[in-house]
C-alpha cells in the first residue's frame, strides 16, 4: 500500500512539476524571414529615396542608417550571414526597384549590434 502511494506521488510531482521543452527561438526559419525582412525594408527605402530625387550617395547613406536604427537591437542579429542578407538586398532592388547596377561592397557599411 505504502509502496503504491509512493509510486503514485511521485508520479504525480514529475507530471505536475515538470518542466516542459520548448523549441530554440532561433530557428532557420526565423532568421531567413528576418533576414528577408532587412533586405526588403532597405530595397523600399533606398528606391523611395532615388525616386524622390535624392542622389544615389545620398539616399545609400539615408538608408544604410534608417535600416540600422530600424534593426539595430534585434536578438537575431547575431545569426545574420551577410552574404545571404547582401545577395537578397540586391535581388530586392532589382526585382521591385529595377536597379541593376548597385555595387554589393557598399553593403560593407550595414552593420547591426548583436
């Protein structure tokens, strides 16, 4: 009897006080969609700002510091792979923007606190 009340309480406190597992917050998936949501936002300030009449040195540096106050304290910067996130900028502004001709090295400037 004993011995089945035993076996029954302690069952009962692995059941009630165990602590459950939850996946990492830092999944593949998330970075990527993060990642796809810096190159998007830099792609529309950056065409914004050509169209509006801005020159392009301008408008690079005007973005490049939007982008980096926008994101700058985000827990999955330290996860970024910046040749991934340059590659995507650079599709972006060519598929929505029609600028074909953006230079990746000027990309070196975007830089996020971890």
């Amino acid at each position: 009897m004993i011995k089945s009340f035993l076996n029954f309480l302690i069952l009962f406190l692995f059941l009630i006080l165990g602590t459950p597992a939850y996946p990492s917050e830092s999944s593949a998936k998330a970075i990527e969609k993060y990642t796809l949501k810096i190159s998007r936002k830099f792609a529309n300030t950056y065409c914004n700002s050509t169209k509006f009449g801005i020159s392009k040195d301008n408008a690079l540096n005007f973005t490049i510091g939007e982008t980096n106050k926008e994101f700058s304290n985000n827990k999955y910067n330290k996860f970024i792979d910046f040749e991934l996130l340059n590659k995507n900028i650079i599709l972006s502004l060519e598929n929505n923007c029609q600028i074909f001709d953006f230079p990746e090295y000027e990309l070196d400037k975007l830089t996020f606190k971890s």
